[in-house]
C-alpha cells in the first residue's frame, strides 16, 4: 500500500517554498526547525525526489519540488473548500474569507461596506487585499484568494463573476476650468491632451479610455500609481481627470481643491462586481456578497 503525505505536511511543504528558509517555515507553522526538515525528508522519501536544493542562503525547488507543489496547493485549496463547504451548509458568509479589492474601489468602498456586511453576516471574518485586478484573478486561480471585487467588465476566463452596481463617472477639473461652465457635458468634450490617466496595470485607465475613444489629440504622458495622485495633479492645474462616483460621493473631492461635473447623459464607465473561481465553492458567497453591495452602492447614490 503507497504511503501517502499527511495535509501537515504538505503545509510545511508549502510553507518552506513561501519563505525560502527552514526557520522561517518552521516559525509560521508553529513546529520546530528540526520538525520541519524531518517532514520535508519524509516528504522527499515518499516522492523518490529531491524536492529542495539547501544552500547556504536559504533553498529552492527543484523540478520535481515544483511540480509537487504545484499539486499540494491544489489538495491543499481543495480540503479548505471541504471544510468551508461543510462550515457553509447552514450559513452563508461564515469564517475566513479572503477578499481581494483593486485599489480604485477599496478606499472607497470598504468603509461603507465593512459595517454593513458585519452586521448581516456577524461570523464572517475577513482577510482583505488590495491589488490590480490581473493579480487579484491570479490569486482566485491559484485559490490564494477566495472572493474579489473588481471592475467590470474585464475578461475572466476560468473566474465567474456578478455585478453589484454601476459606477459612473464624473470629470475632475480644476475650479474655473472652461468646461465646468458647459450647459451640458459629454465625453467628447474632454480634450485627450489635458486627460491624466492611471499608469498600465489599472483596469480604471481602460476604462477611462474606453469612454472617452472618441475624444482627439494626444494624450499627455504621465501614469500615477493612485487615484489620490491624479487628483493632486488636478489640482495643481496639470490637467483633467475622470473619476468614479464611488470615489466623490462622501463629500468634497481633495479638500474642495478640484470639482466634479457629472456628464449628460450620465457616463456610466464600469460596474463594480464580485468575482470567484469557476466551479469552487464561493459561488453562493459571491453572489451574496454582490447583492450586499448592490444595497450599499444604491443607499450611496441616493445620499
């Protein structure tokens, strides 16, 4: 009969390719450094292969190590969706939750939500990251991650998705700017050489570009890392930006140092949505949380 590794080892496993080092490992799975090389060693007998090369800086994986982890995680993935699925039988949005948020939503969104979701879902425990959306997908792929909310819509393949609620967008200018005076604004009306933009990686810049197409001239080159950067930018009198009104609604954008205009008709350039692995278990977690936002997004809008 083959002997198969235990799921503790297979965290100490895991553990030791995160971190690159024996005491490191050791420390986060709350075992002693000779434990851990001892399951390692075990591990390696059972699989016939070196798994990792130990040198004087630390260790890495070998070939074999590589492939052995790449299916540890997804055992390892696979018995937390057991154990969650069992946990969630009778309560929805229950326990651990790891949610992923892109940053032009998070700091807009998550102080309003966290309170509401709290008290519908009083065991949920959340476990928040913020990152662009490619790596937030990665994580739901790689199953570091259980739900995200990112902005739609975006290409998924092998993720599922829900959409909350639709955000629109409003220009961001500079106080006493010519198009603020407008009877009626379009996106045609933006000039795309005063248009600043979020730099490559930010779904927002694609957006963004995606309502304003049909606007002429070149673009200014200049890619900020946050909304807050453009914003200042603005306010100095570098140029235009649009933003969502998620970002605007709780009241006076950078200390009333820009103003925003809404567009008529209203642009609506995303909607905010919730993601999840396709055929996992967060499926009914996902759309729950998604209908959650979609109360919190609305009760914005109407404030």
């Amino acid at each position: 009969m083959t002997v198969l590794p235990t799921i503790r080892q297979l965290q100490f496993f895991s553990a030791l390719a995160d971190t690159g080092s024996f005491r490191e490992a050791a420390e986060r799975v709350g075992v002693t450094q000779p434990a851990l090389s001892a399951a390692i060693k075990e591990l390696e007998g059972m699989a016939g292969a070196r798994l990792v090369e130990r040198g004087p800086k630390g260790c890495t994986l070998t070939a074999p190590g590589e492939q052995m982890l790449w299916r540890a995680r997804q055992i390892l993935s696979d018995t937390e969706d057991l154990v969650q699925a069992a946990r969630s039988a009778g309560a929805p949005l229950c326990g651990p939750v790891s949610l992923g948020v892109i940053p032009s939503i998070a700091p807009y969104l998550l102080p309003r939500a966290l309170p509401e979701l709290t008290r519908r879902f009083p065991e949920l425990e959340l476990n928040l990251r913020e990152d662009i959306t490619g790596r937030l997908l990665e994580g739901l792929r790689d199953r570091t991650l259980d739900l995200a909310i990112i902005a739609l819509p975006f290409d998924t393949p092998g993720v599922e998705t829900e959409p909350a609620f639709a955000d629109e967008f409003l220009l961001i200018a500079p106080p006493g700017h010519k198009l603020l005076a407008r009877n009626r604004l379009s996106a045609d009306d933006v000039p795309q050489e005063e248009l600043l933009l979020l730099q490559d990686g930010h779904c927002l810049r694609d957006h963004v570009l995606d309502a304003c197409r049909s606007t002429s001239g070149s673009r200014r080159e200049f890619g900020a890392t946050s909304l807050q950067t453009l914003l200042e930018m603005v306010a100095a009198g570098y140029g235009l930006t649009l933003a969502p009104r998620l970002m605007t609604a709780p009241g006076p954008v950078a200390g009333g140092r820009v103003e925003a205009r809404a567009f008529d008709p209203k642009l609506m350039g995303r909607e905010v949505g919730v993601a999840w692995r396709k055929g996992g278990m967060r499926e009914r977690d996902g759309r729950l949380l998604a209908a959650a936002l979609k109360d919190i997004g609305e009760a914005a809008e109407a404030a």
